[in-house]
C-alpha cells in the first residue's frame, strides 16, 4: 500500500519535518542493506523516542502502510528492507546508553546505540558484552537482538540471545509492551523476550533493552597454528574442545583467505600453508 500524502503529513506532525523525508536522496539511501537488494521506500522517518513510534505504528495501523524498522542496515537477510514499500523506521536517534550498573552486571541502552561503541563503554568500566558481530563498529544494538547476532566470541560466550534479560517494544497496533527481567535469574511467564529476539522486526519495534554483561576477561592470549591440511586443521579444533578447552574465538582461514588477508596487511603469514601439502600430495 503506497503511502498517502495525508498519512506522510500526520508522520511529519509526530516527528517534525526534519526527521521526515520522502527525497529522492533519502529513499535511495535507505532502500538497501548488507544484501545489496534494492528496494524503494515511500518515505524514511527519525523518530526520537518510543511515544513516536508508538504513534507512527498506532497511524500505520490505521492508515494501513507498511514500517519497517531499521538500524545501521548491514544486516544480511533482507529484513531492513522496504520489500512492499511505505516507510523505513530508522532507530539512529535513539542512541542513548541509559544505565550501565556495576553492581547488577546489567545494562539499559536504546536500539540505536552502535555496539562497538557500547563495548568500549562498559569495558572502560571493567566489564564486558561478550556478542560481537563482525559489523560492530556500524551496527546497532536494536538491529543485533532483531537479528539474533553471534561473532566469534560465540564460540565460548554465546550469541545475543544469550545477553538479554528484557525488553521494551512498540507492537504493530502502536502498543507498548515491556517483557523480561532486570535480573539474571528470570523463569516466571512466557518468554517474549527469547520471542522478539531474532524477529528481524516482523513483530514490533525494540524501543529498550535491558542487557546482561560479564567482568572482562583479565588477559587474553592468541596463537596462530598453521597446517598443511584443512582436514588436520578442523580434527584439531575438534581434538581442542574436546579435552574441554573452549576458546574466546577460533577462527580458521584456507590458502584463498590467508593469501587475501597478507597481500593487504603484509604481516608475514605463509602464504604456502595448506597448499604445499596439495602439491605434495
Ligand atoms: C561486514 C559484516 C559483518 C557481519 N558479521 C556478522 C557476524 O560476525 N555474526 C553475525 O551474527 N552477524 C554478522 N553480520 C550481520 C549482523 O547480524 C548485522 O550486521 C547486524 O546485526 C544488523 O544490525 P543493524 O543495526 O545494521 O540492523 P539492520 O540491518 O538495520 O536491521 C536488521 C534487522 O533488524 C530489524 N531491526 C533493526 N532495529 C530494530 C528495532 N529497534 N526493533 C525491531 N527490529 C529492528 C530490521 O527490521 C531488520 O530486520 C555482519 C554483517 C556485515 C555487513
């Protein structure tokens, strides 16, 4: 349903005019993701706090146009896309970290904080979100519970699933529902939080949340093994854990991605590894 000139009025009324676009520019810039699909929104919206958007969905509801909520857009399903048109919802400005708690282990942050940002904040204060997507430097928290974001730091912490205990969000119908705990023990109830987290937006817009964060890690060492078979290689990650030794982070990279990664830094990684044993064998 395209979106009316009278609707893209009241939007403008409830987020004032400069956070409201339907430039050509605007709707360009906000019609991709990490998916490199193109899909062109009616108009794209800045809401500033959860009273807007709960009006723009309480509007959309009743108008009947489509939102879409949208972080950083570097997802990579699609789900920031504006696939049947109207409006592209952009959490950006709802930036704020409200609470980081030393005490509780727990933190209160908006959607639109980007999460490299979020790290650097709480481990200034000896603590430690363990989620970490290769897109944190440009992603946002909202996007990354939507998204059910992991990182390498899965392997040993878990995903983002794992980091929240509850949640504030505005329902289609403009409601605002909160779900959760603020506490790590939570089994009282239907778990909507587990419920919204990875929804990619289908159900609502995360307008809050509350996270959970561990002490940060005293040391951390890292080591470089290198073989001359993939096959040894993921036996050996396997052999690892299973003397019950889990790793922050493991990453593996073939002939293709370690020739890729030393012609751009040139740090000295052998160019030869797995493939002198292909030639030999
Ligand atoms: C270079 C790169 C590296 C990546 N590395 C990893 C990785 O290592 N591990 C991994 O798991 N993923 C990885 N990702 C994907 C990762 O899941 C996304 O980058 C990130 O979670 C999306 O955040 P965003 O702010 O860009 O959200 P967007 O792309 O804007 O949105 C993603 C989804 O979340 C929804 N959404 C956004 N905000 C809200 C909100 N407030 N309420 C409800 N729904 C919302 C959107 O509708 C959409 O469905 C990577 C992506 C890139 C581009």
């Amino acid at each position: 349903m395209t979106l009316s000139e009278n609707s893209f009025k009241k939007l403008q009324k409830i987020v004032g005019k400069p956070h409201c676009s339907r430039s050509k520019a605007d709707r360009v810039c906000y019609a991709y993701d990490a998916t490199a699909q193109v899909f062109l929104p009616d108009a794209v919206v800045f809401p500033k706090d959860r009273h807007e958007i709960a009006a723009i969905l309480f509007l959309a509801n009743k108008e009947n146009f489509f939102v879409t909520p949208r972080g950083s857009g570097s997802g990579m399903t699609g789900g920031a896309l504006a696939v049947n048109g109207g409006v592209i919802l952009v959490t950006t400005r709802l930036n704020r970290i409200l609470e980081i708690n030393r005490n509780r282990f727990i933190s209160h942050v908006e959607p639109g904080v980007v999460t490299g940002r979020f790290h650097q904040e709480v481990e200034k204060r000896g603590l430690f979100y363990p989620p970490d997507p290769a897109s944190s430097e440009f992603s946002t928290l909202g996007g990354n519970l939507a998204e059910c974001a992991g990182g390498p730091r899965a392997v040993k912490y878990g995903v983002t699933r794992d980091y929240v205990l509850g949640l504030e969000a505005v329902l289609p119908t403009g409601e605002m529902i909160k779900t959760g705990v603020q506490t790590t023990k939570g089994v009282v109830g239907y778990d909507l939080t587990r419920l919204l987290v990875g929804s990619e937006g289908t159900l609502g817009v995360i307008t809050r949340m509350t996270l959970r964060l561990l002490p940060l890690p005293e040391t951390i060492r890292t080591m470089t093994a290198v073989f001359d078979q993939m096959e040894v290689a993921a036996e050996t990650v396997s052999e690892i854990i299973r003397r019950g030794i889990i790793p922050r982070t493991m990453e593996y990279m073939d002939n293709a991605s370690l020739r890729c990664v030393e012609d751009y830094l040139g740090i000295g990684l052998p160019r030869e590894a797995e493939k002198s044993e292909a030639k030999r064998s």
